[in-house]
C-alpha cells in the first residue's frame, strides 16, 4: 500500500462533504480534510476511530468506511 496514496484519497472523499471528519488515533484528534494532519498519524496496522458528524453524515459515513478499507486500514466509524 502506498500511504501517500490513501491519505490523498481520503482526504479527498472527505472534502467532498459538509460533515466535520475527525480520525481518532490513540488520543490524538485529526482533521481528515488536513492531508498534513493524516500524514503525520495514519500509520497501517493500527485500528482508528472515524467520528462523523453534519448534514451528510450517512453518505459521509459510507463513503469513509470503503476508503479506508480499500487501503487495508482498520477503522470504526463512530456518527451521532
């Protein structure tokens, strides 16, 4: 897996939304539009918490959850 490439991408499907996107990692709280953010966190073998919340947070939520799991990474995705 090329990391640049997933965190791109996740990045990018997560712009696409009006929902606040926040990845968990042990205590740290990321900003998943902030591509900086994830390159300095996501980490492959790690398990992650994806809190969604907003207007579109159904299809945010769906559209999340199939990124990261086409990049092998473990994520619960957590909404309201």
């Amino acid at each position: 897996m090329s990391n640049n490439a997933a965190i791109v991408e996740i990045s990018q499907a997560a712009s696409q939304f009006r929902s606040s996107i926040v990845l968990q990692a042990d205590s740290k709280y990321i900003d998943v539009k902030s591509i900086l953010g994830l390159f300095t966190t996501l980490v492959g073998g790690h398990s992650y918490e994806l809190h969604v919340h907003g207007p579109d947070a159904e299809e945010a939520k769906a559209a999340m959850a199939a990124v990261f799991a086409k990049h092998d990474l473990n994520i619960t995705v957590l909404g309201d």
